[in-house]
C-alpha cells in the first residue's frame, strides 16, 4: 500500500513580533498610527498561507526562495553607499532615497508649484488599491516595511517632472513600501528603480498607486539588484474613470525576482497599458506576473511584455486578464514574446483569460523562439561575427517595446541593456 | 581553357569549386542535392547560372557561403585561397557575397544599424559617421531607394522589389570580389529590373566575379554574362554561351534532360 504523502513541508517565515513592528516603525519614521496597522497585518501574515504551487502563479517560483531568512530593526546610515548612487533623472520633481532603516531622504526641485506634491504616510491603506497583491507578500510588507514613503498629487497638479524613487536593497532584509495617490485631472510620473543588494540579500516589496478620475499616470518600475539578491516586489494600481495608466516595468538583476503587476480598471473608461523587458543571463530566474481587471464599462487594456533568456536563465510569466460580469464593452489585449539564447535557457507563457460577460474584444498571444538561424545567417553572410549578429537580434527583438518606454526610462533600462548586449555581442553571454 | 587558369589556386581566378557536393538531412538519412559541382570564375568574368525549379541552385549557392545546415565535401577557393573550413561571416570578410532569394527580415534593426555593421566588418575598421551617410546616400541615390529606408527595419515589411534592391545595395557597399546572385531579378518590374542590372554592373569590374542564377533572358540582357551554365538535379550540364540561353528559351530544358541522361548513361 502506498504511503500517504508525506505532509507539505512549511516554507521558513520570518517571525514578526511587537518589539520588532514598534522598532522598524521608528526606524523608518512612520508615524504613531504606524503600529497599529502593523500588528493588524501580522495578524493576516501569520493567517495567510503559504502561496500554493499549484497554482499558476507560482507554479515556476518558490515563495520561500524569495522571502527574507530573518528580520531584525536595521537602523542607521549603511555602509558605504556613495558608489551606489545611481544619477538622478533629469529634470525631476522629486528625488527620493529610501534605504532601509532610515526615513526617506526627500529633494524637491524648485521648480514644484506649492502644494502639487506633498508628503504623505507610507502605511496607511486608505484609499490604496482594492487589488490585493499575494496575500502573505502584502501583509508581510505592510507589517514589517523598513523603508518607504507615500506621496499624494493634489487634483489637477501637473507635475514639472517625474518622481524619482531609488530603492536601495541595502539591508539583508529590505522591505521597501511606496504608495502614491493622484487626484483627480492631474498628471504625474513615477519612476522607481530598484538598486543595490547583494549575496543573501532579500526584498519584499510593494508600490500601491490609486489614479483618480481623468487623471494620466506613468509609472516605471526598473530592478537592478546585484548578483545575490532575490526578491519579490508587486504594484497594485487602481485607475479611476477615464484614467489613464502607462506602467513599464524592467526586471533585469538580482538571482530570483518575482513582480507582480496588477492594475484595476475600476472606473468606466479608464485605459492601462503594461510594457515590460527583461533579460536574464547565467542562472537567474525571473518571474513576471501582470493582472489587468476590468470592473467597468468600456474599459481597455494591453499588455506588451518581451523577454530575452540566455545561458541556463530561466524568464517565466503568467498573466490575468479578468473581465468582470458588469464590465461590458471593454478590450484586452496580451502579448508575450520569448527569445531564447541558448538551448539550456528556457521560458514559459500562461496566459489566462476570465471573462464574464459577452460584450468584450479579447486577444492574447504569446510566443517562445530561438534565435532564427535564418537571421543569424542573412548576418554572417554580410560578415558579422556570431556574438554580433546575436546582439543584434536581440536588440532588434526589443526595439519596438523599448521605444514604448518614456525616455528617462529608456535611458535606465539601457543603462542595463547596454552592458548585457555587449557581453553577448563579445561571446561571454 | 589553358591548365594554368583551371588551377583554383591562380590569382587569376577570383573563385572555383571541385567536386563540391552537398548534402541536407532528410530524416535519418541524407539527401544529396548538389552532386559534383567543378566551376571557375575568372577576375572579370560574370557567369549566369540557369536550372529548373528544385534543380539546387540556391542550395548551391547557401553552401557555398557556407550556410551550417548544410553538410558540404569538396573544395572551394576564393581569391587563389581555400575557404570550405571557414564560417559564413570569414568568407564574406574575404569578399564572398550572397544576394538571397528571399531575404530575411531582422525586426527591429534599422537598415542604416545594419549596413554600419556589414561595411566595418568587411572593411575591418570603424566607418566615421559622415563617411558612411555619404556612401549611404551615393548607393540610395543608385538603387533609387528612398532615403527614409535608412530608419526602417531591415527587409522589415519591404515589398519584393525593395528587398532585392537593398540586396545589391549591399553588393555596392561592400565591394565583394565574389557575388552569387540568387534570382536577384525575379519579382522584379521592367524599371527596377533595369536600375537592378544597372548597380550589378556598377558593382562588377575587372577584378571581381559573379554567378548569376536567374531563370529569364531579361538580366541577361542586361549583364551580359561571359559563360551561362545549365545546372540540373545538382549538376552542370551544358557551358556556353549567350546562344544557350535563346536555345533554353526555345526549347525549354527536357532535351538537355535527355542529353544529360545519355551522358550520365555513357560514363557507367
Ligand atoms: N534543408 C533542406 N531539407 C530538405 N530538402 C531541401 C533542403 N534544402 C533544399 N532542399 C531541397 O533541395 C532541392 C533544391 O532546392 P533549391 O532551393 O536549391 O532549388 P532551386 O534550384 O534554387 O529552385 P528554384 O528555382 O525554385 O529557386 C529542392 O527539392 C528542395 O526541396
Ligand atoms: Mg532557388
């Protein structure tokens, strides 16, 4: 007779208690109501269950690789960082440094009209998405976030130029918490780059942004962890009527990196688009989750997200488009392209449709090729070498996406593609 | 021919094949497609190679530059020097050069990123920028390209015509000594088949050689080739002149089946 399968062994969580919440609030200056609301997301932290594998989400990623191995109140200035101060982008409103530990260091531009960007609690959840990111994540986040910040933009602002975030994954545990709320009519960008980290270093992270009636936001999330680091980060986005939402993503450093991405069209009318790259190398593993959900009429939403594997890398995305009884009239559209570079590189694609009502056009496609030895020939036969003709491709394969991207960005995801184009153009990639 | 010039190795011959066989798989097995191929190209001499439908001409033609999917025995020389064991991309830095059938369209690479690249690796050096737009615009203003195709992709949603003319674009840019031009005028209308022609027969001079695969008169005409080969199931069959040309256009190619077949017949 077989066995009965042996019970699922518990991933390792950190443990979280009082001493510590109160600690970490101090350390990164969230206010007195600031426990409270940590002692309330231990609660759900210590309820939620471990993600299940079966699931598609985490079908590729195991949570308990990603999740910090303990939690101490880091406090304090770290070490040396100088060398990790990327540039700031030009001509920004805001440029914000989070490290862990520490309250966020905050530099306005001059430029800011009064009363456009102010300040605001990080923790707090009012008005922050319906959305809920994975459960154990989110409250793990909100519990024990030690760096973080929130910044409302006042009804009708137009900000002179983007927030610029850097979000220093400078301790072992580094559980960085953005909130951003517009108002409504107004327009904003939000660019955060994820930096640093290095052997053992883990980061649980989450952005949550809620864009009001007939307002535009951007929003970038670019990681570029060093080698070593694994982590989870996830943005919930709500988008009020007729607003419109741009999220780009970049996911490129760190050894095993999940985002999630998840926007709500809650308001009728209201457009989202997602365009992300990634480009993994050696043996990290990246892992990207999107959601569009429709809650409302003659909403639209699109997806565009490419990915380069090469060496023994491994990129694996699943993505949601959930359109909801009520939300008639609504577009979706989902595209996923893979390039494979090497034939131990590998990627997968789920796309999941759930569409409750008739009324709605949805499309998805999703694509995992090798280079077109067909390509690399046309390239050899003008006289370029493999690697070259290689490099070539691949930058031709993320062109059209890249050119999706706002500059300031562009510049940033370069910044890393560049390099990575170059190794493989040399043959060391 | 004197026994001097059927030495592959003489300066004098710009290119040559011996006994060139080629071989793609077919399941477990391997099919031959090009079965015994011996061929000469003086410095300043242009062949037209004619051969029906399936017969291996762009089979031979991707062998000789060196295509990796296919398994090749025999010799090939260029400029005097053997190049079968070299990669695609070292024979066209020796000046070979292949004018595809059907080019292919790399996405996302703009035609001036991709003509930078070919010249440097061909030239073995850096191109300053204003050189190159200049050069550029002097091979545009020939093809009678577009300028804006600089910014386009590469063979990216261009009509046949376009592709063909940014092929011997390319055959102007870099100066091959040797060019093996696939039906470079098939698909072509009468005016872009004679502004084809005509950068063919800018790119070719004294020094350099080309082989020709077309199916019609028409480039002929044009070009005006100093030997024609009839190529059939992998092998040539007839060498000539302008005047086999008009006997194929006559006659069609059974009666060289049969002639080759009486020759096949007689050498067992
Ligand atoms: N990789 C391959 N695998 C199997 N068969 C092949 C392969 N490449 C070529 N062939 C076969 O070899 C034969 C010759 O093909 P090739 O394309 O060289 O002909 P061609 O003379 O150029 O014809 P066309 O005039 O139509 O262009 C064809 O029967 C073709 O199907
Ligand atoms: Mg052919």
């Amino acid at each position: 007779m077989a066995e009965t399968t042996a019970p699922a062994m518990a991933p390792a969580r950190p443990a979280l208690d009082e001493t510590l919440l109160a600690a970490l609030a101090a350390a990164a200056g969230d206010e007195s109501g600031g426990l409270t609301r940590r002692l309330a997301a231990q609660v759900r932290y210590e309820a939620a269950e471990t993600p299940s594998r079966v699931r598609h989400l985490w079908r590729f990623t195991d949570p308990a690789r990603l999740l910090p191995m303990n939690l101490t109140a880091v406090t304090g200035a770290p070490g040396d960082v100088s060398h990790t101060l990327a540039p700031s982008v030009a001509g920004a409103a805001a440029t914000i440094d989070l490290w862990p530990g520490l309250p966020p260091v905050v530099a306005l531009s001059d430029d800011l009209p009064a009363g456009q960007l102010t300040v605001v609690s990080a923790g707090e959840t009012a008005g922050s998405p319906a959305l809920a990111a994975d459960e154990l994540f989110a409250a793990l986040n909100e519990a024990a976030w030690n760096t973080g910040i929130g910044l409302a933009v006042a009804d009708g602002a137009r900000l002179p130029g983007p927030i610029h975030v850097r979000v220093h994954a400078s301790a072992a545990a580094s559980l960085p918490r953005l909130r951003l709320v517009v108002g409504r009519n107004a327009e904003a960008m939000l660019v955060e780059q994820h930096l640093d980290g290095g052997p053992e270093t883990r980061v649980t992270g989450h952005t949550a942004i809620t864009v009001g009636d007939g307002s535009r936001v951007r929003h970038a999330i670019v990681q570029v962890w060093g080698q070593g680091t694994n982590g989870h980060l996830s943005v919930s986005t709500k988008a009020g009527a007729d607003a419109d939402v741009l999220t780009v993503f970049g996911v490129f450093g760190g050894d095993e990196a999940k985002l999630e991405v998840r926007t709500d069209l809650a308001g009728k009318g209201s457009r989202s688009e997602i365009v992300g790259v990634t480009l993994v190398t050696g043996k990290q593993h990246g892992d990207v989750h999107t959601t569009h959900r429709h809650l409302a009429e003659h909403t639209s939403s699109r997806i565009d997200f490419k990915a380069v594997a090469a060496e023994h890398a491994r990129s694996t995305y699943t993505g949601l488009i959930r359109i909801e009884d009520q939300a008639h009239h609504c577009e979706a559209y989902q595209e996923n392209r893979n390039l494979l570079l090497s034939d131990r590189a590998r990627a997968d694609a789920i796309p999941e449709l759930e569409i409750h009502n008739q009324e709605v056009s949805c499309s998805h496609g999703a694509t995992i090729a090798p280079v077109d030895p067909e390509q690399l020939f046309y390239l050899a036969s003008r006289g370029l070498e493999h690697g070259e003709a290689v490099s070539l491709v691949v930058g031709g394969f993320l062109e059209n996406t890249m050119a999706k991207l706002p500059d300031d960005v562009r510049t940033m995801a370069e910044a890393f593609v560049g390099p990575r184009l170059a190794a493989i153009r040399e043959g060391s990639a | 021919m004197s026994d001097a010039l059927l030495n592959p190795a003489n300066p004098a011959n710009v290119f040559a094949c011996r006994n060139l066989h080629v071989f793609v798989k077919d399941g477990d097995q391997e099919k031959e497609i090009v079965r015994g191929v011996d061929l000469t190209v003086q410095r300043g001499q242009k062949h037209a190679l004619m051969g029906p439908n399936g017969s291996g001409k762009s089979t031979l033609a991707a062998a000789l530059m060196g295509h990796p999917s296919y398994r090749v025995e025999g010799e090939i020389w260029l400029n005097g020097e053997r190049v079968d064991a070299l990669e695609p991309h070292e024979r066209a830095r020796r000046g070979m050069f292949l004018s595809f059938q059907y080019p292919v369209a790399v996405p996302g690479v703009t035609v001036a990123n991709f003509l930078r690249a070919s010249l440097a690796a061909r030239r073995g050096t850096e191109i300053p920028v204003r050189a190159f737009r200049q050069e550029l615009n002097e091979a545009f203003a020939t093809m009678g390209i577009d300028p804006s195709f600089i910014t386009r992709y590469l063979n990216d949603g261009f009509s046949g015509g376009e592709k063909k003319k940014l092929e011997i674009l390319q055959m102007l840019l870099l100066k091959p000594a040797f060019s093996l031009l696939d039906e470079t005028d098939s698909g072509l209308d009468i005016d872009a088949l004679k502004v084809v022609s005509d950068g063919i027969n800018q790119a070719s001079g004294p020094d350099n050689g080309l082989l020709l695969v077309t199916h019609y008169q028409r480039i002929l005409n044009h070009v005006q080739p100093d030997v024609v080969h009839v190529f059939m199931s992998g092998r040539l069959v007839r060498t000539g002149g302008m005047e086999l040309v008009t006997a194929l256009e006559e006659r069609g190619y059974d009666w060289l089946t049969d002639e080759a077949a009486v020759a096949e017949g007689s050498r067992t």
